[in-house]
C-alpha cells in the first residue's frame, strides 16, 4: 500500500506515539523493523501516520517496548482501527480543507472540552448566521459554494451533544467576543441569545472573562484543549485566520492546562456570566 498523501490529524498522532514509545524504550527505527520484518523506513512512514498498522502489530510493539500501559495500547488499538468514510465529516473529503476535518474528528472523539474565546464564539456554539459572517469575512475571500460547506459543516460538529453522554464542555469568552456585532446588530443579537440557551444544558459551562477583569491574560488565538480518552492524547487546537495547529507534547499540554486554569479563575463564575451576556443582549 503506498503512503498516505494527507493522514489526518489523528492518523499522525497514533504514529508520533508509538514513536515516542519506542523513543523511551532506547530502540531505533531499524530495531523495529527488525521485529516487524519490515525496514526503518517502513517504520518511520508508521509513526509519521503516512502508513497505517494493524492493532495486532501495535501490541507486538508495547511488548517490545515493555509498555504495560494497558489502557494506551486500547487507544492506540482503537485509531489503527478506524476506517475512512464512517463519519459524518468524510463527507467534506476533497470539499474542504483538510483541518476543517480534523477538528470535527479531534471533538468527535473528545471525553471533555475546554476553549478559550478572545474575539469569537465556539464553532459548535455558532448560528448559522453568525458562522456565514464569519465565513464571509474571510481574506482571501472564499466561494460562495465553499462559505455554504464550511457553515454546513460547522452546524453538523453540534453533533457531538446529541449523544447519550455529550462530552463536558467548557467555553470562556472574553467580553470583547460578546460586543463585537458580527454580520450586524440582529446577527450578534441572535448568537447572544443561543449562547444562553446553549448555556442551560448540564454538559455545557459558560464563563465570561470581562474587560475589567484585573489580570490580563495575553491570548489573542482561540484555544481548544480536547481531553483524550487517555491523558497521552489530550491534544491542543491553536486556531488562527491563516489555519489551526495541534499541539501535544508534554511541554505545550502543561502551558495550556496552565492557560485555562488561570483564564477560568480570571472569569465570572456560569450564573455571572449568563447574566452578563442577558445584559449585553438586552443592549443591542
């Protein structure tokens, strides 16, 4: 099978962690070629995610490695077994761009969620109307046919509330975001009010960060920490206007984490912040 053009997101990260195993366990990419009789090649093209590998092959690889890191060898097992094409957003394939994908997967398979808003509401907490303003106001301005697939996109990622056990999910929004009268007064006005019924589910906490709040949290990127069904894939999503990032090394995991705690205690506690937004609301 040649290697994959464009893995995803999440086919990479199941590469770049049995890397880091076998990283740890002092062997090189030739020492596992050796137990897979294949060559180092092979294997870095595995742990790029440009190649795919069977669940029984990954186990072999923990033994190798001795990992008895039961729960991460089920996760990991898990990815390698995924197929294309048995999701909602493989619909988009060839549509849109490839991180639009990765970031409906990466919530998808998500057990909690945590964002920091600075300028813009979350993805899954937009109107239709507000997500085509958004789209619109895009530079280089896109297609008309691609602004209405990118809405239709973002509006099916809501999907992940309609399951039996909705992930936990938290959102802090700064003020600024809660002003900004994105697509005019009875767009912005619209969102406001979604926002707060979107709020009174018991999955979803909302908090608000106001512009006299005394500590300054210098973010101007939306952040997205995503908790993994293992602590090892807890990965973070930096969004920006030129395209999204995934972090993941311990390093950036820890700063995040950090980040978030520091933002949520910076912010006004969920019943605060939903009479805030009613305020702002009634403004407009």
């Amino acid at each position: 099978m040649p290697p994959r053009d464009n893995p995803t997101a999440r086919q990479i990260r199941l590469g770049s962690e049995l890397r880091k195993l076998r990283e740890r366990a002092g062997m090189t990419a030739r020492d596992a070629g050796g137990l897979l009789s294949t060559d180092a090649a092979r294997i870095s093209n595995i742990e790029a995610g440009r190649l795919g590998i069977s669940d029984e092959r990954i186990r072999r690889l923990f033994t190798f490695y001795q990992s008895d890191d039961e729960p991460l060898l089920a996760a990991l097992c898990a990815i390698a077994t995924e197929r294309r094409g048995t999701h909602w957003w493989d619909e988009y394939r060839g549509i849109l761009a490839p991180g639009f994908l990765d970031i409906a997967e990466l919530e998808h398979h998500a057990t909690g969620l945590r964002c920091l808003q600075p300028m813009t509401f979350p993805g899954v907490l937009q109107t239709e109307e507000y997500a085509r303003a958004l789209f619109a106001g895009v530079i280089p301005q896109v297609p008309g046919e691609e602004v209405d697939a990118r809405v239709e996109h973002r509006m099916k990622r809501r999907a992940i509330f309609d399951r039996e056990a909705p992930p936990q999910f938290e959102a802090i929004v700064h003020e600024a975001a809660l002003r900004m009268r994105v697509g005019g007064r009875k767009v912005a006005r619209d969102q406001l009010e979604y926002l707060l019924q979107a709020s009174e589910q018991d999955w979803i906490a909302l908090r608000v960060i106001p512009f006299a709040a005394d500590d300054f949290i210098e973010v101007t990127q939306t952040v997205m920490y995503a908790t993994g069904t293992v602590p090892q894939l807890d990965t973070v999503h930096i969004d920006t206007p030129f395209g999204g990032r995934f972090l993941d090394t311990a390093a950036d995991l820890d700063r995040y984490r950090a980040l978030l705690t520091f933002a949520e205690q910076t912010s006004l506690a969920p019943d605060e912040s939903r009479s805030f937004i009613h305020h702002i609301a009634r403004e407009l």
